[in-house]
C-alpha cells in the first residue's frame, strides 16, 4: 500500500521508510572516506520516481557528524563533499556557476542557504574590475542570489531564479536550502546533494514550482542539509518508541493492523502539522556551523585548489 | 498519581492537565473585557503550589487572539493587558522599574524578550540628561537589561539580574521571557503575567535560579507568551487525537490503564525531548508581532496616560 | 566653470549648487501643506541635465522634519508623501507594482530600501493563495524585490531587476534607496521622489547601470532618503563656515581665486573620498524611523484608502 | 598653547599630535615581530597624563595591516596580539578573566566589543556542567558579558559591569570597544591594548564613568580597533592636504598664525561634529574580519596553548 505522506526531502531516508529494494529500480551504495560515511543512492526510472515522489537522478549524502566538535574531521567532511560536488558540477573551472540561496533569513532554522552564501568566494563581477586576480589564483566565475521567499516577495522562487538564470546565462545552478528530515538525528548532521533539482518546501507540503534542469534549461545542482523534522514524523517515531518500550501485545496488533501507522498520524495532524515544525533547542548554533561547512565546502569545490587558509582570507 | 513532568510554563494549563480544583488551594476566575478573555488562577498555598510545581501566586492570563489581525482589537488588547500589569505592579509613577528581556536574540522562537524591550521608553538616564521631559510627559524611570543566555555569558542569569539589581536599586523588577504551552493554539496568542517571579527555562527541564522577591529583595513581576511547545506535549495529543480518530476499544484500554499517558512519553522521549522544540512555521512574524503587542502593553502600563501614538513616536 | 564633483542625489541641492535659475531649463516650485514643505524641481531639458547631471524628469522632495517626534506630524507627513507617490505612479489599484529595495542591508546607512521593504503590504501571491482579500479592501498588486549589492552577488543589481521585471511583468517599479546629500541637516528629514529613474550609487560616484524607463522599458520611479553626506562635502563646508568665522581677508581672496573650492577639495581627497562615508551617530534609530515612514507613505499610495492602523495590522 | 580637542583614542596618536617627546614623561619603542609592526607607549607620570588626556599606563599599538588578504599574515598577527595581551593580563591559566563587549550592536560601525565576544570560548559556565573538559584541554574560565548602551539600557554602562564584577568577581577584566583615531588608514587595521582602563567614548566627547583598576578593584585590560575617524579630523587632514597640493604662501601664513588650526576646526564644527561619523564604505567587512582576529587573538592568549583549529571548532 502505498503511503503518499511521509516528510522528508533525503531520498535515502524515503526508500528505506518504504522499503524499496534494488529491483525496484535503484542503485545503492555506501563509501566510507577517513572516517566519513557517504551514500549515493541512484533513482533509476520512472517507476522508482514514482515509488518515492522524486524524480530521476542521483542524491548523495554525507555524513558530517562530529565535524563541529574537531576540526581536522571538519577539514575531512569538507574535502568528501567538496569531491561529491565536483562529481556533480564538473571540474571545469571555465563554466560560471550561480549559487542560489533559498529560504528566509529571519527564521533562524530556514536560513542555511543566505547564510552559506555569505562564506562564499563570489567573483562574477571582478572579472572586469580586477581581472587579475583569475590570473594569479584558480579561480572559477561565481555568482549568488538570495530570492528570499514568497510571502515576503509575492512572486514564485522559481520564477526569480529562472528569470535571473535566463538574463545571466551561468553554465549551471546550485540550489542550497534548508531540508526536513525523519530522524532527528540527522539535523546538521547530514547534507545531501543532487542533480535533480529541487522543489522548495517539497518535504513539508508547501508545494512550490520546481527548479530543475526541465525548467531552466541547464543542470541545476541542490543542496541541502535537515534543519527541521516535522511533526508528523516526531508523533509516529514517538508511538514506535512507545510499541518497544512497553512490548504491549495490544499495541502492536493496532500497528500491524495499521490502525497506527504514520499515514494516520499525518491524516489526524492534517494541516496543523505542516504549519509546526520542529528543531534542536540549539538550532541557532547548528545553522551557524553547517553553513560555514557547506561554504568551505562549496569553495573548495567550485574553485581551484583552494587551502581553507586561503579560503578564508578571500570570503568577505 | 502524581505526574511531574508536563512541560509547561502556564499556571493554568497545570491546574486543567491535573485537574485540581478550587478546593485544592486555588483561586480561579474567568472575565471578559470588550472580547478579551481573562483568567486569574491564584495558588493559594503551599500544598497547591507543591501541586503545580509552581509557587503560591497570582498567575494572570489574557487571551489576545485575534490582534495581529485587526488594530482595534490589538489596541484592546494592549489596554487589557496593561491594567493587568498595573495591578500587579502599581500605579506610582514615582517607582522606577528595571525590565530584563530574558533569552537568546539569536534563535527566533526565544527572543521574545529583547525583541520587545527594543519597543519599550526607556527614561532612566534622561533624569540627568534630559530632565525637563519628566515635566513634560507623565513619565516613570524605566531601565532596560538584557542579560544574554548562560551559554554565551558563562554566567547564571540570575547573578547578572541580582547584581544590577543591587546596583541600581529599583522599585521593582518586570522580567519578559518566551513560554512553553501545553497548547499549540495558545502559541503567540496568550500572555501570562504573574508576581511569583520566574525560573528561566523552568517549564522546558532547563532548571536556573529563580527570579523572584525573594531572590532579589524586591518585587519581581513575570511577563510570558508562549513561543514553544515541547515535544511530548505534540507527541501525546496525537496520541490523543487517535485515540478519538478511531475510536478503537484497544487504545480506549491502553490510555484507561496508562500503558499509554503523558508520563510515559515524556518517559520514552527522555532527554532528547527537551533539546527538541516544536514551534509555528511562521515564529518569526508571530514573535514580532507579539513584541509590539507586550512593548505596548507595558509602555501604557508603566508610564502615565499615553496614546499609542504618543507611544510610538516616543520609542526608538 | 562646470564643476563635475558635487556628491549629492538631490537634484534640488544640485540646482542650487551650480546657481541654476529657472531660464536654464527647470521649474521650481516650493508649497506647504499642514506644516510639510515640499519643493518640486523639473529638469525640462537636456541642456537642464547636461548642467546637472541629472536626467530629464521631475523630482520632489518632502522635508518631513519632526515627525520621529510627534505622531501627529508623522500621519501629515505619511499622507504628503503618499500624495506625491501617488502623481508620480498613478491612482489605478489594477496596475500592479514591483517595489525594489536596494542597498546593503548589513551596513546600517545603507539598509533604508531593505528595511522599508520589510513594512510594506506585499500581495500578488495573495491572488491565486487568497483571492477574497482582493474583494475585501481596497488593496493593489504588490511584489517586493531585494537584489542585494555587485559585492555580495556578482550580478549588476540592474541585470537582477530587468530579468524579474521582464518575467513579471509589473505595470511599473518602484526602487528605493539610501541616497547622499550635501547637507548634514537632510540626513534621515528629507524624501526625495523621481520619475527619472535612478543610477544606484550615482551620488556618490560608484556608477552602476541606470534603472530607469529605458532600460527597463515601464515607468521607474525612484525614492530615496539621504543617509550619508560625503567627505568632499564635510571638509569643504568646514572651510567655508571657518572662512565666515574669522572674516579673514587671505581666506576670502583664495576662495575667490578659486584656489581653494569643493572641486579643489574633491581633488585633494580623491579617491580615497569615495570610500569614506559621513553619517550621524544615531544612524541607526534614524534609518529605522526612515524606513518605516516610507513604508506607512506607500502603502498609503499605493493601496486604496487604508487608515494606518489597517496598514499597522495587514503588514508582517 | 595647549588645544584639548584632538578626537583620537590611541595614545600614540595624542604624543604625535602633541609633539610629546621621552622629556615629557613618555616610554616610546617600536618593533617588528616576522613583519607585524607594534609600538609601546608608556605614560610615565601625571604630567604626561594631563598633556595627553590618557591616564598613566602602558598602551600597546599592533599594526595587522594586511592580514585581512592573507591568512598567514593574519596567524602571525594573532601571535603577536595574544603575546601583548599575555603581557597585560599575565599566564596563569587559573584566573578566571570577564570579557565586556562595549558598544551598540546595531550600529555597524560600533560592533566590535559584542560581534567579537561571539567569538570567544566561553568556559564559566563548564566548570559545573561539564568539567572534564578544564582536565582536556588547557582552558582558563572565561565569562562574557553585553551590557548595551546607555541610550537603551538607561543604565552607565560602568554600574552593569561593576555590579557584576562585584558579584561574580573575575580575577581581571578585559573590555573590548569601537575606537576612533585620528587617521582614516588606521581603521581597521591597528589594534590598541592598555592596562589602564578605558572610558567608554572617550575619544568622541560622550564622557562616561571610566571603567579601571580605580573603580572596578580588579585589573582592566581595555583593548579597542578604530573603525571611525571623526569630522574634525577628516575636515583639518583636508584641510593639510591643500596646503600641500597648492603651495600657496597665504594659505602657509594662515596656518603658521593659527587662523586655520585643528582647534579652529572643532571650534566650528562645534557640537554637530562629534554628532557625526566618518568610516569607511565597507565597513560592515572590515568590523567582521577585525572581530574575527580580534576573537582568535583572545582565545591564544587567554586559554592555554590552542591551535588556530582548535578554537576553530570550540567556538560557537
């Protein structure tokens, strides 16, 4: 049976809820790099689009962990999703890229992608007023864009991108945004990466215009990192964690019959659940931290060979 | 059986969740002032506070509902609530308040209280400055003090307020901080103010030193709207709301025997519960609003008779 | 002796500067209206704008003066300003609009356009989202764009709104900015209102593209509120108010051989005077009160007849 | 003749200005640590205090220079202050220090004190909650502290710091604030440490009760970054650099009898000068990147021997 509701926007996290398999139409795989566990999981076909809600194409997480608390694992974690990057925009340094930070700034756990874009070396414009520096330093074309978000513009994200996209013409877009998880375990721990684009508010049920490569007519990259988990999520992992802890036979009979199960939950929360979210008590220092990693993370891998000591002196 | 765990910061909401009554130490009584709900609960004594967890006081809350949507309801409201504040605080222009803005400025769901002493006539240092505007306008002292969170100062709130307090000696203390709710209706849509002081994060398991007469010598009025509610509280009316979803007999037994309570999600959440908070989408607007709301409020309360006119060209 | 230097936006300071006179191609007309003196300067020619190097076009300016200080002198000032938008935009509530706010939002002087944005009634997502409040009030279709600054995003801030005009299609712009002046005095009690469209940074010679009808091809106008005076034109004042003071004969003899002149002084300090900026101390209570008058003024202008306590109540 | 007006809080600034010689009770030395220039200048007795408006004490000048475009520069920067720093405040890693951040963090110019206690590792507050940590690593108990400004806070800002030193009772006190000097190429790239107190606004004629020795009980470590200059000196370097340029006898003769003077200057800039404020244009940068060095350079020379990585991931 298929359940049309859970909230997350981690592909990974979508199969293993609804226990898809290979034959299902996916490719799977988990890599472990110094200590950094990656995963790369492939939605094959249009079947296996349908059995998870997202399109077709590749979405890689890392998981960053404890790189807050030592910053040689910081240094790692950037250099694995710095190569994860590179694999998905390429390595030439001659394509301009737009960098696009989604969501809204006030609210302390949508505001990873404006922050992100704040610790990135942007150079699109000094190419005619100082030219010089593509010479000495391996340096790549970058732009940035903060739309902002729709109750506060009244006009669709998409359409800002895609207007600034079409007018500016950059080889490819990366999408950086604020994600919903299922596990709280996984806010500011995880980052996922993609090539198929992204539907802002997809996880939570704020359906918004797409921004793919369909739509803007050139490869957009998104990523993102969980922030939020939803309410729907929190409630069912809670009635779960209730089921093993009192090893109730009555309980469990209601969730095998599925008079409990995470789709009633979603349907007795009904809208109230997507109008509540929920975050880290610290959320402020986490949104604080990832997107510094991101931001090292994306110079390393947009430009050239880029210390993080260099890095640093060159972000505003 | 006694439950001591519900997360909430309202007098109120313990009384209704244990169902105590007037016999159980308490004062209970609910006004309506041109459509604005009021509650006065008094604890009475120490049994009923040993009840609540909460100490013997006056716990007042106003319901301001619909103010953010209409100005003559927001005007209302303000009204309302400033003579409860004056009730609790007093009517003497010739006390000089101090009012300390508790929580972290930096995470959107707890900075109710900076965000609204920036909205406050602040007139301590213009006794000497600028004396003449005390004949001007009936004016009384006000300071401000916005101590910061223990994880960023190193230092309990509580020693910062009491040594200022000491300091400069004022006639007493007003202390504003975001609240949890048992309710996610009541979410940026109650105030409660109370002369039993106030222990900083107290209704979320963050227990501080107290904020009270008896702490700082003088009287100590609690000023709240709720920001947050806590994971168990969402976890256990989804619960709830299945339970009358389905109508299932089996749950009916679980809940009836307390397999399945409010005690033991807050059991099984344990600890990581009270990291977690769960907040509205849309907090930043709601606690802007709220702050304009309470800085109002307060500036009709404490200074002489000023329209919210003279309030507003008057503030920063 | 054309001197090309004067650092101010204000085509009236412009006028005066240069010692133009009605026969070289303007009109020049002052009125009061309850107290607010507003002045209205025609550039009627290209010889006009040749001489000041400002476009051909009207611009108006409103000297709000006191009114942070008295509510009542604010609502005038509101409604004179709404007033002059409205000639300049037209009274058509089916013309939608795009408000542009430019500028810095980081850097306090600079942040008028991001800030005064923030207080407007934005609607146009409201006509698919929430039809009905179209019937309700008297309320136009609003969009708001924050482009942000080349040095944040690499993109000429023109480019930004050409490509989102051309998408949305709005029946005309709106671009507020912080603006230079040549007096201290106009600093945050000045507003000046264009048809003439606008060259971000143009005051004060950082020479961006022109957002004008031109470029974008649908009315522009612009308004802007100066929030800094430049070095040249600190440092030349000083001279000329030391020059009145001492009455010296040699002083007056080289102000008169032109040895020493504004030109002079913008000469001496060149370029690092462009990279240096003058504003008041309280820079940051003023550009807030700033924004916020702005923003009352245009929703007044731009939407039908809303008191202000609609607007206080419809906006975030 | 003596003129008491000189806006600059470098000490070094008011002996140059002064013409002030070893004579007049001056310790002067310059040296040069792997390229980053510093200056001594000790004020020997109460006669070279009164010459130069500074209490007597030692006043520790870096020039950073380019550390901002070079990360190395800047790790050799932040050695070179946290030495001077060790100096002032001594080694023992077991006496607690509490850090002031001075100033308005609204306004950009003023940010300095709160944007660097951001970054600092605070440790107070582990001693109790987690104090395995002091056995880890070689930490001293840090604490922090953000009074706010007088016109907020309607408190001195010297009564909030000496009721809390009073009460929590460090073993020295390091205040950090906004400068001003008297040269626009010092802002932002000198830093200034003294053992002898600060009073807070000092250099720009808004005299607040001093924070030192005298009134804390406790050593005073004030360190400061210029970030503003002030209109009589923009105007009289103005002035200088015409004299320069021109060459013209009676504009030599004017200065010679002291028509034109640094004195005649502020005398007719009078109030409204120290109303205004000159920085630079990207100010907002500039007080980011010297709270950053200014952050690093606290934590190397207050914790124990910590790597720029290390601190890295231990702050917030």
């Amino acid at each position: 049976m298929f359940n049309d509701s859970i909230r997350t926007d981690l592909a990974s996290e979508i199969k293993e809820f609804r226990k898809l398999t290979e034959k299902d139409g996916f490719y799977d795989k988990t890599t472990e790099i110094n200590g950094i566990k990656s995963r790369e999981v492939r939605i094959l076909n249009s079947s296996a689009a349908d059995k998870t809600g997202k399109p077709v194409g590749t979405y890689i997480t890392v998981d960053f962990g404890t790189a807050f608390e030592d910053e040689a694992v910081f240094e790692t974690a950037t250099e694995v999703i710095a190569d994860k990057i590179k694999a998905l925009v390429g390595n030439n340094l001659n394509e301009d890229v737009l960098l696009v930070g989604l969501g809204n700034s006030k609210l302390t756990s949508d505001a990873i992608g404006p922050e992100t874009l704040s610790g990135i070396i942007i150079t699109r414009h000094l190419k005619t007023h100082l030219p010089e520096i593509y010479t000495e330093l391996p340096l790549r074309e970058l732009s940035a864009l903060t739309p902002g978000v729709l109750g506060t513009t009244g006009i669709e994200t998409s359409d800002i991108v895609k207007a600034v996209t079409d007018k500016i013409e950059p080889s490819a877009v990366i999408v950086i945004d604020a994600l919903a998880s299922r596990r709280a375990e996984r806010v500011c721990s995880t980052v996922q990466m993609s090539d198929s684009g992204i539907s802002p508010g997809s996880g939570v049920g704020n359906h918004r215009k797409e921004l793919s490569k369909k739509t803007l007519g050139i490869p957009v990259i998104s990523i993102g990192i969980p922030t939020v988990i939803d309410t729907a999520t929190l409630a069912y992992d809670t009635f779960e964690a209730l089921c093993s802890a009192f090893q109730s036979k009555a309980l469990k009979e209601l969730v095998d019959e599925e008079v409990i199960s995470y789709k009633a939950v979603c349907d007795v929360l009904g809208e109230s659940s997507s109008n509540m979210i929920v975050t880290p008590r610290d959320i402020d220092v986490l949104v604080s931290k990832s997107s510094r990693l991101l931001a090292f993370s994306l110079n390393k891998a947009l430009h050239g060979d880029l210390t993080s000591e260099e890095i640093q002196s060159l972000i505003n």
